[in-house]
C-alpha cells in the first residue's frame, strides 16, 4: 500500500492508556505494530494508530475526562482484550519475550487448530496472538 493510500473500511478496536507514548513504543517494540499516527503534544495523545502488518490494526490515545456532558469512556486502561492473528506465532512470541513482555499463557496448540500464546501488555491488557483467522464464512448472496 502507498502511504497516500487510505485503507478500506474495517474495525478498528480502541483503548485508552495512562501512558500512551510508552503503551505505543511497547507494542510496536513487542509485539510488531506499526505506529501510523499519534497526534498530541508532549506526553499527551490525542489519539494514534498502530497498523498490524498482517491486516487491522488498533487506535489509541491517553485516558483523560471527557466533555463535560459527554458519556464517558467506558473502558478504562488496563481492561482491553484482543486476538490478533499471525502466521508466525513462534517467532512473534520470541520478539516478546525478547523485549520483556509478561507471557501469560505460553506457546500452545489448541484443538481447534491454532497455535497460540497470550501476553499482557505494561498497562494490563491483554493480547492473545495465534494463527486462527476465524471460521469459513458464508458466501454472500
């Protein structure tokens, strides 16, 4: 993709972090992602992006008030969930232990024919990584 390019329509799952900047350089450092955007000043992030170069990705941004008025953020940080598909679990799981994530749940193979592992992040979420990428959809029509 050509970095003019703008992705096609897809979920993009959120969290908010005490400490986004940190919570962003431990997930591209860890666990591969790629930080597309981040805007805000200083410690501050208004909101980013992290692409997973396998497909999808996950925006972000620091946990703060919000306007007055306004529902607030239902998660909190440290109560976030994700399973992120990889072809090569083994080797992610290697990056991270690597880069000192915490391992919650080593390197398996599930009956259902994934292979997967399971680490939290310096915040408390918690990320499952495998090579299950759903099951077969039916077709459209």
């Amino acid at each position: 993709m050509d970095a003019t390019e703008t992705p096609a329509p897809q979920v993009w799952p959120s969290l908010r972090a005490t400490d986004a900047r940190a919570l962003i350089r431990f997930l591209v450092g860890a666990f591969g992602f790629r930080e597309v955007v981040a805007y805000g000043e200083g410690e501050f992030v208004a909101h980013a992006e992290l692409a997973w170069p396998e497909g999808g990705g996950v925006m972000l941004g620091s946990d703060r008030e919000t306007p007055d008025g306004d529902s607030p953020w239902p998660g909190k940080p440290g109560g976030f969930t994700a399973y992120v598909v990889t072809a090569d679990p083994d080797a992610l799981h290697a990056r991270a232990v690597a880069a000192g994530a915490r391992i919650t749940t080593g390197l398996h193979d599930t009956d259902y024919g994934s292979r997967d592992f399971a680490a939290t992040d310096p915040e408390g979420n918690r990320w499952y990584f495998g090579t299950y990428p759903g099951a077969p959809r039916p077709a459209a029509g």
